[in-house]
C-alpha cells in the first residue's frame, strides 16, 4: 500500500525540484540583471542622461 503511494509521489517530487532549481535560477539571473542595470543607471547619470529609469 505504502510503496503504491510512494512510487505514484515520487515523479511530483522530482517535477518539484526541478521548479525549485529553474526558479533559483530565474531568480539569480534577475538578480545579475538587477546588479547591471544599477551599474548602468550610474554610468549614464554621470552624463545627466535618464536610461529606463534606473538609479
């Protein structure tokens, strides 16, 4: 009865998991994105230049 459960649950967990990781990833490539545009946004203030709104 348990292995019957555990074997019908075991493919949401590894379907899971793989959204955990896509997700962390999303999530540190936004945060790479984020970092670059803040760098950007003081490159183009140095030049009294508004880029996308970014500080």
């Amino acid at each position: 009865m348990y292995n019957k459960i555990i074997s019908m649950l075991v493919p949401f967990y590894n379907l899971g998991l793989v959204l955990a990781i896509n997700i962390m990833m999303f999530g540190i490539t936004l945060g790479i994105i984020g970092i670059m545009g803040k760098y950007i946004g003081k490159v183009f203030d140095k030049n009294n230049e508004r880029f996308f709104g970014l500080k």
